[in-house]
C-alpha cells in the first residue's frame, strides 16, 4: 500500500476511484467525523475537498499545496501533519484551519474561504475578499456548491423600487468544476 492512500489511517489500500462521487462517497464518513468533531459542517469540507483536490489524496499542486485539502506546507506543519498525504490529517488540519479562519473574520464564511485560498494578510489589506480573480472563482465556486441559488460575488443585489442598483465591478462566473489533475508516476496528482 501507498503512505497515506488510507481515507482513514486504515490497514487497507485505498485506490483512486476515477468516478467523483465514488471517491466523494469513500471519503465521507472520515469527512462526516472530522466535522462533528471540529464543529463545522460536512457539506463545508466536502465543497472544499471536491475544489482542491477533486477528492484526491495525493493531489499536489503546482504552488506546493498538498492533499486532499490542499494544505500548504508551513500550514500543515503549524497543525502537526506529518503525512500531507494521509487523508485524516489532512482533513482534520484543513478544518481546523478553516475554523481559525471563521473565527479570524468574525464567522463570515465567504472571507473565511477567501483567507484559505489567498491567505489571511491580503482579506485583511483589502477588508474584503481580495480582487484576485482564483481568490473570487474559489469562493464564489465553494459558495456556489453549498447554496446553489448563492449569487456570484460582485453581483449586485436585485434593486427594490426604493433604492437604485448598486454599483459593483462585474466578476466571472465561477469555472465550472473539472478535473484539474492528472495522475504522475508514483501516484501523485499535480494540479494545474
């Protein structure tokens, strides 16, 4: 068996499933745990597992990011990773993280994700979700799979008789989700 193939810490090999919602469906009860226990909702990490890594453990992107939740390195090791690969502490610091966050931007959710993606310095500089188009598609994508009906960030609000539209730059809508990996020689997915 591959390290930290295991959804969770297990004895038996995990394999990639090529179908989406299989892998969704392998990851679930580890998901479904780590988010009661970490006081945040499955449907949340699930959002963030399916945009970071398309489910894929041994995702890897091209900044670095690793895992299914794709922890950056310096974040994994400030939450006590030792394996990025093994899904259970991948999830669990990626929760606990997104936690942080929450409480960081007084619960907002929307620059919660922002602070995952970007980091937190630039949701502060711009008291705000930042103007960088992967930062708003991120968000707007997370927003977008928890509430449908959600509107795209930088979408004014429908106007009422009594007040006029509000000015607003218009934002992309968020890329539909694709797979944005392919599997490497040893089993690890480089994300583009």
């Amino acid at each position: 068996a591959l390290p930290g193939l295991l959804p969770s810490g297990g004895d038996t090999p995990f394999m990639l499933d090529p179908s989406l919602e299989r892998r969704k469906a392998q990851f679930a009860p580890l998901i479904a745990r780590i988010a009661e226990e970490e006081g945040l909702e499955p449907a949340l990490l699930h959002a963030m597992a399916e945009q970071e890594s398309q489910y894929n453990p041994r995702a890897v992107s091209k900044k670095g990011a690793q895992g299914l939740l794709q922890l950056m390195p310096d974040t994994a090791t400030e939450f006590g990773v030792i394996d990025p690969f093994n899904a259970e502490q991948n999830v669990r610091a990626g929760a606990r993280y997104m936690r942080r966050l929450q409480q960081a931007n007084g619960g907002d959710l929307r620059l919660a994700l922002a602070a995952y993606n970007a980091g937190q310095a630039p949701v502060t500089q711009y008291k705000g979700i930042p103007p960088f188009p992967e930062t708003q598609q991120y968000v707007n994508a997370i927003i977008g799979r928890l509430t449908p009906e959600a509107p795209v960030l930088g979408t004014p609000p429908a106007a009422s008789p009594a007040m006029p539209p509000a000015a607003s730059p218009a934002m992309p809508p968020a890329a539909p989700p694709q797979p944005p990996w392919w599997l490497a020689p040893e089993g690890v997915a480089y994300l583009e």
